[in-house]
C-alpha cells in the first residue's frame, strides 16, 4: 500500500510539473511573439524614417528650406570673397621678336 501511495504521489507531481512547465513554455511563445512584432514594427519605423532622412538631405530639399523658410537666397558677385592664394593673372603675350632669355631684339 505505500508504494502504491509513493507511486501516485510521484505520478501526481511529474503531472503538476508538466502542467507547470507546459504552462510556462507557452507564456514564452506567446511573449517571444509579441517581441517579434515588436521588433518588425520597430524595423518598419526604422526604414521609414531612414527615407525621410535621405529625402531632408537632398540639395534640393535644402535650397527650398533656405528659400522659402529662412529667406536666403544665393550671393551676389560683390558678396564674395577669395580666400587663400590668389590665382595667377594671365600674362599678355610678349613679341615674338623679343628673346626672353637675353631681353633684346633681333
């Protein structure tokens, strides 16, 4: 008689455990499923948010913000100014009778 009430026991217990188990391992599928939609929502808005982002950076994005927005519009020739060396002005051409290396005519 108590084997049999040690073999019921057993048997009740490895039962509740399964149960339990069971149990648990579907709260994780569905808590695994909800971060999966999560993390494709998260995905979606990431993309989206890439192409607006790509879409501000456009040149032409950017002149019609500085236009319309902030006023600005493109400098005038008297506005600018050159920094750094200077290029080389263009020489007149010399004669072709005169010898640049000893300076006389022929």
């Amino acid at each position: 008689m108590t084997l049999w009430t040690l073999a019921v026991i057993a048997a009740t217990t490895a039962f509740v455990l399964y149960l339990a188990l069971r149990t648990r391992s579907m709260e994780l599928g569905y808590e695994l499923g909800r971060a999966h939609g999560r993390v494709a929502r998260l995905r979606e808005v990431r993309r989206v948010l890439e192409l607006e982002l790509s879409s501000y950076k456009t040149p032409e994005r950017v002149d019609l913000v500085s236009r319309t927005l902030l006023g600005m519009d493109a400098p005038g020739a008297d506005r600018i100014l050159a920094l750094g060396k200077q290029p080389a002005e263009p020489r007149a051409p010399e004669d072709a009778e005169t010898d640049p290396a000893e300076g006389t005519s022929p």
